[in-house]
C-alpha cells in the first residue's frame, strides 16, 4: 500500500510496482511513478437513438490501492460507466463512446480476453446473473480453466477465493442451495478467483439482507486492507463511509 499520495507519485514501501514498462522494485520510501487503474480524459457515452450523451464529458483518475464510491442520481451512468471500464461498452453493448478511457494505461479494448479479465471484474447487483456451474468450486474455477492455469495454480486459486469470501465449506454444494448472501459473495469469489487488479462492483449489496450485506463488507474491507483497487456503486451511506477512501461523482 501507498505510504502517502503527492499528485501521481506516491511514497511506497518496498514493493514491486507495475509501470508502463513493466515491474520495478521500489526502494524503501523512494517516489515512484504510479500508473492509474482508471483514467478517464473527456469521456462521454452516447446509446443508440439518444441525443446527448448520458453524462457530461468525465475527467477522473483511480489510483492503485483506492477504493472510490462512485456516485449520482439513477441514470446518470453510473453502470453504463463500468461497463466502458471492463470494456463491455463498446462491444457487447452497443454505444458510441468519446474521449478516453484508460485501464492501467490502455484502452480496455486493446486488452485481450484474457489480459482484461485479470485486469478488471465487475460484480452486479444479481447473484443469479453471475453464476451458471454446478458446483461453488466450478464456479470459482470457471474464469481460471478459461486461463488454461497450471493445475496447482488453479487449485490455489479456487481454494483463496473461495476461503476469502467463507465458503470453502461449501464448496462442494449447488449455487441454488446457497442463500441469497452466499450468491453473491460466490459471485465475488468468482471474480476474485482471476485476481483482477481493479474491482468494480454495481450495487452488489443491494439485494442482501442486512446480515448478508455485513458479511459482504467485512470482505470487502479486508480486501481494501490488502490493497485491492475499488470502484463501486452503493447507495448507502454508511457502508459508503466504511470504504470509500474518496467518492466521484457523475
Ligand atoms: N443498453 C442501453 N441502451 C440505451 N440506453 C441505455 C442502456 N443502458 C442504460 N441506458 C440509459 O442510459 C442512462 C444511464 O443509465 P445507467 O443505468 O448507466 O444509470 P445509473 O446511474 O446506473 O442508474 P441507476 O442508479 O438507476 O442504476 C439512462 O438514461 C438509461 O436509461
Ligand atoms: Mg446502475
């Protein structure tokens, strides 16, 4: 984790660090360059049929190790901003976009399938839209096998994902036979098991009980505490407060 922010060179411990030209070693407490997870330059989107574009031209940056609320009124685009950001928009959501929009310095488009995927995952407000294996252990395995991992490593990462959200227990049981909270943080797990390096999430405890909702958090906390780079969606305030280290707002 960053020591401290001075615009975009940040005070790191020793830590590798992935810059443009790849990973370099830092020096205890030398500043470093610090590439954004997230950059947006007078980025617009503009759907099919309308004639404006659904907001204002944007200009952010997300750095490494933040976790940013992202915030505004229903339908000022907020998803259809995550979707541009795991470059779902363009492409499998058809949508003219302007400006730029950089994922760990490059347009999500440029990325291949499996380079995006470990790059960043998005987790939505529907569990039951996430999920489709037979098994917890299948479902955390599905985005590593499509990696064509080693056997150990797919197996470590399945065992990780899954013992960070609580259900290594279950991993053998059907994702129907889960309760509603234990979708959704399969649903994660899912997503975590192809450790992405940004984590985006879309009201994804919106539809969680109270209880569940907690549970969902003290995850999401212990990850920001690992330093896992967040943008999400959460229209309440308190767990806002819980983990937003600063909030952007469309
Ligand atoms: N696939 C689509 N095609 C056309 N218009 C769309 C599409 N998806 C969203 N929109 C429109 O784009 C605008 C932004 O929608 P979006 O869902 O991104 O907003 P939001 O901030 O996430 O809202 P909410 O808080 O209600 O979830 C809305 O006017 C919505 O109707
Ligand atoms: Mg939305």
């Amino acid at each position: 984790m960053p020591l401290g922010w001075f615009g975009g060179l940040a005070l790191r411990e020793k830590n590798p660090v992935r810059m443009k030209g790849g990973w370099h070693e830092c020096h205890p407490y030398r500043l470093c360059f610090m590439e954004h997870a997230l950059e947006a330059k007078r980025f617009t989107l503009t759907y099919p049929g309308m004639e404006t574009p659904v907001f204002a031209p944007l200009d952010f940056a997300v750095a490494e190790g933040e976790a940013v609320a992202l915030r505004g009124d229903s339908g000022a685009g907020k998803s259809s901003l995550l979707l541009c950001a795991c470059g779902l928009i363009p492409g499998s959501v058809e949508a003219a976009i302007a400006g730029e929009i950089r994922l760990f310095g490059r347009p999500p488009g440029e990325y291949t399938r499996a380079a995006l995927t470990q790059t960043v995952g998005l987790v939505f407000q529907n569990p039951e839209a996430q999920l489709f294996c037979g098994t917890a252990a299948l479902e955390a395995a599905f985005g590593p096998e499509n990696l064509c991992l080693p056997p150990d490593e797919m197996r470590a990462r399945v065992r990780g994902a899954l013992e960070t959200v609580g259900l290594w227990a279950r991993r053998g049981d059907a994702p129907s036979v889960l309760s509603g909270g234990q979708k959704q943080l399969l649903a994660l797990a899912a997503v975590l098991a192809l450790r992405p390096r940004l984590l985006l999430l879309d009201e994804a405890l919106s539809q969680l009980d109270d209880q569940s909702a907690a549970r969902m958090m003290g995850v999401l906390a212990q990850l920001k505490r690992g330093g896992q780079t967040m943008l999400f969606v959460d229209h309440d305030d308190a767990r806002r407060k819980l983990l937003a280290d600063r909030e952007i707002w469309l």
